[in-house]
C-alpha cells in the first residue's frame, strides 16, 4: 500500500485543491507533493492529514496487512 497515492485519491475524491489541503494541514503546496510520493509517513502527520480529510488511513493501512498485491 502506497500511503501517499491513497492520500492524494481521497483529496481528489473530495474535490479539494492542493492549495487547500497544505493550509489546512500547515504546510506548503510543496511538501504535499512530497507527501503524495511517499511510500510511509509519520503516525502524527498522518492522524492530522485523518481528520482533514475525514477519513481513517490506519484502517485502510490495517486492513492491507498480510494482502499480497
């Protein structure tokens, strides 16, 4: 599972802009990017990016244990 894809799909899911997403989670549109490419993130970073996008990452990341894909 590839956290940072399954971040960026749900933003874009919930029509927001990437410029929205950084104010909301106080960053830079850059860094968001960065976040986008990434394979693992930081837990506190991830619950902050879980509740701005109303929407739980560690269960998605939970239920992916042991799947081969």
């Amino acid at each position: 599972m590839h956290i940072g894809n399954c971040i960026r799909k749900k933003l874009k899911e919930g029509g927001h802009s990437v410029s929205w997403f950084a104010l909301q989670i106080c960053c830079t549109r850059t860094h968001c990017y960065k976040i986008f490419r990434k394979e693992s993130i930081d837990t506190e970073l991830l619950e902050r990016i879980c509740r701005v996008l109303n929407h739980n990452f560690f269960e998605d990341i939970s239920n992916n244990i042991g799947r081969k894909d």
